[in-house]
C-alpha cells in the first residue's frame, strides 16, 4: 500500500475529460454529485490524501467502473458514497439533497433505503441462513414478518437461490454467498449497488456470473458503481472512474 | 428493528456461541443459586428457633436471678450487691399473683444414673409438680411428680433415658441410682424430638427440694412462670417482678423475660445473619456482572465485521446497542432462571437431608437475586452495547 502525501495541484493529474464532464454531469438532476471532497488520514503526523478536490456526478441508472492502482483511494471513495465515511471537505448530494450534514440516523436511514453494498468478502452473518441475511435488511427498517418472507421467497427465486434457502454460508459456494449478498443489496430496492471488488474472491468464471447478475441489476435501472482491478470487467462498464493516489485522473467511457 | 425482531436476532446471536452462552449463564447460575441456597439455610435456621420457641408455650414470663445487663447501664444497679437467690418460695408466691395461672420453679445440673449395672449422663431437672403442664409435655407412661409429696424419692424419666438404661422392660417402679441416691421411677416422658436448648429425652425430672438437696444449693436456676392467657402475659410480668421485688426488700435484683422477647431477639440475630448471608452471596452476582461485560466485549470484538455490515445496511445505533444489549440480558435472565432452579433444588437437598430444617428460601431473597441478575446483566451490558453501537463501520467491516 502506498501512503503519499498530497502530491500536487490536481490539475496536473487530471485526464483531459475530467473536469469538464463532471461539470456537464452536475448540472442535470444527478443521482450522485460530489463537489471538492477532501478525505485526509492523519497517521502519527503524517497525512494521507486519500481522496484529494473530488469532483464527481453520477446519474441515475449509470454503470461506473471504478480502477486505479491498489492505495488510489477506490474504495475511500465507495465507503464516502456509501455514507459509511465522511469527507474533511467537499459537499455530497444524494438526489440533489446534501446528505453530508444529515444526523447519524438519518445517514442509516438514506444507506437502508437508497444504496446497496457487495463486499469483496461477502459478509455474511455466518450463524444466519441465505433466507435470513437477505432478510437482514428488511427487518432493520421494521417490515412485518409476513411480507418480509414474501420478498425474500421472491428474491431466492429470481436470484436462482430458492434450494439454498436454509443454508449457512459455510455450506454455501463462494459464487452463491456472493448472490446471497447481492440479492440481501437490492432487496430494499435501492437507488444505487456499490460494490468493491466484487469478484475479488471469486475464480474468473465465478466473477463473471455476478458481473452478469450485477449487470441485468443494472439494466433494470439502478445505478451500480463498481470498484475493480480486472480491466477487462472494467471494460464492460459504460463509464470508468480512473483512481491515482487520491485524484481521479480520468472520467469517462 | 422491532422489539420482537431485536429479541429473535439476540437470541440466535446467543445460541450460536454455545460455549460463551453457556459460561456466562453458569456464573449468573452460580450466583443466584448461592442467594437461593445460603438465604433458605438462614431463613431455615430462624424459622426452626421461632417454631421450637412457639411450642414451648407462648404464655410463659422466665424469672431469671440477677438483674440483666442487656438494659444498659444504669446507675442504680452499680451499687446493688450479690443478688438475692431465687428460691422455692418465691416460685410459690407468685402462683398467687392474680394473672399467674402456674409457677415451675426449675434447678438443673448434671449427674450419673445407674440401673442394672448400665450408667449414663443425665441431665438432672428439679422441678415442680406443675412443670409438665407448664412446658406442654406429655407423658408416655405413668404419672408426674406429686404435688403433695415435695421430698419423695421419685422420678420421672425421659424417653431416651427409659430406652438406654431399661430397654424394653417397662421403668415404671424401678429403682434408679443417680449420684448417690435412689429413686423410684413414677413416670416416663414423651417422646419430644429434637426440642432446643435441652432435649427433654434426656432428662431426669426429680421434686426441685430433692435435686436442691442432691446439688446442695438453696437457688434455683429459673422460675417459670405462666399467664393465665396471652394478654394476660403483660401483667404477669409485672405482677411477677412486683412480687419478687417486695420479697427481696424492694431490691430488682432479678430478671423478668417473656417469650416474645427472647424469640425478637432470636428472630432478629438469625433475621440479620441471613441478610448477611445474602449479601455475600450477592457479591457473587457482582463478579458474574464483570464477567458479563468481559464475555459481551468479546462478542463485540469477535463480531465486529458484523457490526460493521449492519451499519453498512443500514442499522441505527441505537439498533445495535439494544440488539446487544438484549442478548446480555436474555443471558443473566437464562442465568437468572437456572439458578433459581438450582438453588430451589440445592434447598430441596437440604430439607432431605435436614427434615428438622425448614430451609425454604424466603421470598425476598428469591426476588432480590432474580432482579439483581438482571439488573447486574444489563447494568454490565450497557458498556459493550454502547462500544458496538459506536464502532466505526469501515474499520468494522475491514476486520475479519
Ligand atoms: N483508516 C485509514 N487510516 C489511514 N489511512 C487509510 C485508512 N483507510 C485508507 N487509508 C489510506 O488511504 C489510501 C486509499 O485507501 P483505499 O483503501 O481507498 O485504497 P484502494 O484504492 O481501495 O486500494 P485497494 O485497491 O488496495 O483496495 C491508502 O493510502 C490507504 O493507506
Ligand atoms: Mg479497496
């Protein structure tokens, strides 16, 4: 891992799309529109940039490859996105709301509703059946037993997991764990999927049936952002976020 | 998070760590087992006292001689001299206080009984006819002391007495040798059971002017003295001590207890070592709390990428500190609950062991541990549950 301290002006590093389709971007109704983040690690007393004058619009129903070499700031990125971390700087807007100054509560609330996580590691509750982690999210926002069991027999089905209902994730495969944890991210219909290196753990094959799942999520309409060191998986995605030691070094298809 | 779901959720995070589930209910077990168990053998204790004393008889005012101590200190008792004896006569005088339905003067000491070549200890009781009636005996066979005969050479035997020195052979009008003197046996007590202080089934009842001679005393021991009822008790007392100071010229140079009062103290000595009792072994409730809050520190380390994964889908604070906060408490209630159903069945041994003993844990105590394992289990609960409820989720959902 690479610990470097903020390197430059930005505009140095910046590929020739960056900073002006983002400003194109930010101008509609942007599903995600981040504007001067600054994510700053303070290590004894040095400073790590993790994320250094991040400006960055997503729109609703994209599909984003997030790359860049190991230490970039991918995955700073996601978790800020995810509201799981909060910038030093910058303002965050959520469906054009700032989502940045929300209460702690109302920040659970927007990551129940609105976004869905798939971990390289799956993070699955390993005592809980595959019914009951996808169930997980369900019974966090208090939905009733009755219809929380309806929808997670629909997912098992559409997720092609309906014999594996009962099992653990220890009796699970890897690719399977990594469906459950995809249909537990959607299964509150959320706006948008971040996913880090979702196929990190998986063999080629694996990984690419859950790009595919992650894929035919997406052209159902919900927004995925996908951090990844496979070039090729990067390749399929409509739009790549190219990462380097904090600054986003290029934008676009 | 519904409160049902957040029970449901502790729950299975409970039994799916069967050891560490297993630990702490033992220490929470332990500790309202021994509440349970050490408040039954207490109670038990001051309930046996308080029954022995109430089938002595209720009525009874004990003279003792010398003026009691336990008053305090007063000025006017400093220049008393020796205290006067209780004698025979004063036993007999009071029996004409109008509140006074008996009197049995009493002299004790100890001697050997000899029959047929067997001997034994006994406890030499010197009494008055009106003794048995007076502390509710009964007689197995043959008759009490006669009242008309002050200085017969005669005996009325216990139980026990009757069955090591005559066997089978009935001791009615057998001469007994004790000490030095021979007696006719008239009578034979009642079987009495384990009775407190004196076990009457080893005694030898002789007439109190013969035992005086026999221990070459002029005093008595006590003078029991009954009241004619129970609310009459009050006046006997008075009109005992009224009696008893004009006989010794004007001199309160004696003692006057009533039952009650020996049973309050009773009562209260073995009242207060069982809240003793209770609070040592409360101590051990105290020390499975810590062990509560050590095992659910570990749990929150152990499941810290889980922590970490319900922040990440969503879950507020609050929702994770009362979903571990259930899970320490249903752990002290299951504690809670096994040991109360050891400690119910470590009492139920003793009263096997015991039959004499009454060693029910008394309904505080039962209480106070069941609360005070709950209240330890949440109280110790609290600082995991906040310590989960506050991680970070990206250094939660990191580790693993
Ligand atoms: N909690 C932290 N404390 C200190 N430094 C951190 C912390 N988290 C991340 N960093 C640093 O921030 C930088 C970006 O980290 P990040 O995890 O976002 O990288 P990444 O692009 O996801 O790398 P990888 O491909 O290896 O996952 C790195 O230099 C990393 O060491
Ligand atoms: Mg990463």
């Amino acid at each position: 891992m690479v610990h470097k301290k903020h390197a430059g002006p930005p505009q140095v590093l910046l590929g020739p799309l960056g900073g002006g389709l983002s400003e194109a971007r930010s101008s509609g109704g942007a599903l995600i529109e981040l504007t001067g983040i600054e994510r700053v690690f303070t290590l004894g007393d040095s400073e790590v940039h993790a994320l250094a004058t991040l400006d960055l619009a997503i729109d609703s129903g994209e599909y984003v490859a997030i790359m860049g070499p190991s230490g970039s700031g991918k995955s700073t990125l996601l978790n800020l996105l995810g509201l799981l971390d909060h910038p030093n700087a910058g303002v965050y807007r959520l469906e054009g709301r700032d989502v940045t100054t929300l209460s702690a509560d109302e920040q659970a609330r927007v990551r129940r509703e609105r976004i869905g996580f798939v971990f390289q590691s799956f993070h699955l509750v390993p005592r809980l059946t595959a019914a009951e982690n996808i169930a997980l999210p369900l019974m966090l926002a208090g939905i009733d037993p009755a219809e929380r069991s309806r929808r997670v027999d629909k997912t098992l089905q559409d997720f092609g997991l309906a014999n594996r209902a009962d099992h653990r994730p220890d009796q699970l495969s890897g690719g399977q764990r990594q469906r459950v944890a995809i249909a537990r991210a959607t299964i509150m219909r959320p706006a948008m999927i971040l996913a880090d290196e979702p196929t990190g753990n998986l063999d080629r094959a694996t990984g690419e049936e859950v790009v595919h799942l992650l894929e035919s999520l997406n052209a159902g309409g919900v927004t995925l952002l996908m951090v990844t060191h496979d070039a090729a998986l990067g390749a399929r995605a409509r739009r790549r976020v190219m990462m380097e030691d904090g600054y986003k070094v290029s934008d676009g298809a | 998070m519904t409160p049902t779901d957040t029970l449901r959720f502790a729950s299975r995070a409970a039994t799916g760590y069967p050891l560490r589930t297993a630990l702490m209910v033992l220490a929470m077990s332990i500790g309202v087992a021994a509440v349970v168990v050490l408040t039954a053998l207490g109670d038990g204790a001051r309930r046996y006292v308080v029954n022995e004393f109430a089938s002595l008889g209720s009525n009874l005012v004990i003279v003792l001689p010398g003026r009691s101590e336990t008053g305090g200190f007063n000025p006017a008792n400093a220049i008393t001299e020796t205290p006067r004896d209780l004698t025979v006569e004063d036993a007999q005088a009071l029996t004409r206080a109008p509140a006074v339905l008996r009197t049995a003067p009493l002299t004790v000491g100890t001697s050997e009984a000899t029959y047929g070549g067997k001997l034994r200890d006994v406890t030499v009781v010197g009494a008055g006819a009106d003794y048995l009636k007076l502390r509710r005996m009964e007689l197995a066979q043959g008759r009490f002391l006669p009242a008309e005969e002050p200085n017969a050479a005669v005996a009325v035997i216990g139980a026990k007495i009757q069955s090591d020195l005559f066997g089978i052979e009935s001791a009615i009008g057998r001469i007994l040798r004790i000490g030095d003197r021979r007696f006719r046996v008239i009578g034979v007590l009642g079987q009495s059971g384990q009775g407190l202080g004196m076990n009457a089934d080893e005694i030898v009842v002789l007439p109190v002017a013969v035992a005086q001679a026999m221990f070459n005393t002029n005093t008595l021991f006590r003078i029991l003295v009954e009241a004619k009822n129970r609310a009459l008790l009050e006046q006997a007392k008075v009109q005992t001590l009224e009696i008893l100071k004009a006989r010794h010229d004007g001199e309160e140079d004696v003692t006057v207890i009533t039952q009650d009062a020996v049973l309050a103290t009773f009562d209260r000595i073995l009242g207060t070592l069982t809240y003793g009792v209770a609070g040592i072994a409360a101590i051990s409730l105290a020390v499975a709390g810590i062990l509560v809050m050590n095992v659910m520190l570990v749990a929150v380390t152990q499941r810290t990428g889980e922590i970490g994964l319900l922040k990440a889908l969503g879950a507020e604070g609050a929702a994770i500190r009362n979903a571990f906060l259930a899970e320490a408490a249903l752990l002290s209630a299951t504690g809670a609950i096994v040991g109360y159903l050891l400690g119910q069945a470590g009492a139920f041994a003793l009263r096997t062991a015991m039959p004499t003993l009454p060693a029910y844990p008394p309904d505080w105590a039962v209480i106070a541990a069941l609360v005070t394992a709950l209240v330890t289990g949440l109280l110790f609960g609290v600082m995991p549950a906040r310590r989960a409820a506050r991680l970070d989720a990206v250094q939660a959902l990191s580790k693993r």
